[in-house]
C-alpha cells in the first residue's frame, strides 16, 4: 500500500508544468464557455455524515455566472434527501464537474458555497412559473480543464456503445429489491414518466 507521499510520487512521477498552470482562481473567458455549454454538472460535498456526489442538470447554461468567482445552482425538486444541502451547511467546501455531451473535455471547479433563499434570487430561476427551491451560491478558488482520456477510454459518447434501458433493473426493480420485495415495481415503473415530468420543476 502507498503510505507517503514521497511514495506516490516516485510511481507516478511530477506533474507536468501545463497541468499546473491550466488552474487558476477563477473562470477565464474559455472556462466561462464551458459553463455556458453544459447541462449537467457533479456536485461534490462533505459533512459530519460523510461525502456525497450528486448530479444536476438542466438545459445548457442553467448554472449561471454570476461573475468570474462567483456561480449560482439552482435547486430543483428532488426527492429531500438533501445530502448535498446538508452538507454545504456543514462544510461550505463545494466541487464541481461540469460535463458536455459530445466533448471529451471537463471543467473542474472548487471553491466554498453558500444556500441563498432570496426570494428574487429564486424568482430568477423561475421555469414554467416555478421558482427555485433555493440557489447555491459558490465562491471559486480554483478552475481548471480537465483532458479528455476518461471518455476516451470508455468511448462514453459513442451512441453505438449505449446500454438499451432493459439491460439493467428498473427503477421499480430496484425499489421492490431493496424493500425485500414488498413494492409495486410495475405501477411504479408505469407512473414514473408522468410522475418525471410533472415534478421536474
């Protein structure tokens, strides 16, 4: 097992100086883009209960730039659980990935956030007459581009590569599953669509 530092970067050896000089402390005219252009973004946190890595997503340029050092998120119904909000308000660190369908690059964004329920501030992410339930406010310290070898690798846009939705559980499969099978797997998985889209907002 590696143990040290010293040890880890025997094996693997230093960065080279590009990779250090592409992070910098706030977005950039290019990195700004890639916000614009994305419509999904990994939301990383911690807390008293441990880590959480949760999705978001939206139509491209939903997470708005506020400035270059500010972003503001917002957040959509779910299921509250709230893992990621409960966290931020225990440990305002906040790691952000933002993916574009088709490109290979990322943008990785880090910084500290803050949960805003100001009504205008909500208002203005309102979609179809719904406001935000609130918005996270993130404060960046760091950004920077990621290459593209991870979906070179696992050809992750190659629409030849995509699983049909069969070739796994659904939703209610995994529901009946995990509730020993006491769940109504074929109603809730007739449901799910309507319920889907009538609760996206």
């Amino acid at each position: 097992m590696l143990t040290t530092l010293e040890q880890l970067e025997t094996l693997y050896g230093l960065p080279h100086e590009r990779a250090v000089r592409k992070e910098i402390a706030f977005l950039n005219e290019d990195y700004q883009a890639m916000v614009r252009a994305s419509p999904l973004v990994v939301v990383s946190s911690s807390g008293a209960d441990g880590i959480d890595g949760s999705p978001r997503g939206d139509v491209p340029g939903f997470v708005r730039i506020v400035d270059e050092r500010t972003l503001a998120i917002p957040d959509r119904p779910g299921n509250n659980r709230l893992d990621t909000l409960r966290n931020l308000l225990q440990d305002p660190r906040i790691a952000l990935l933002f993916i574009i369908p088709g490109i290979g690059e990322t943008l990785r964004v880090n910084g500290r956030a803050q949960i805003s329920i100001e009504p205008e501030l909500l208002e203005s992410f309102a979609v179809n007459g719904k406001p935000a339930k609130s918005v996270i406010l993130v404060q960046v310290e760091a950004a920077y581009f990621h290459c593209s070898k991870a979906f070179v690798r696992s050809d992750c846009w190659n629409p030849e590569k995509h699983l049909d939705r069969s070739a796994l559980p659904s939703a209610g499969a995994f529901h009946k599953r995990l509730n020993d099978g006491q769940f109504d797997a074929e109603t809730y998985d007739r449901e799910m669509p309507e319920r889907v889209r009538s609760t996206l907002y």
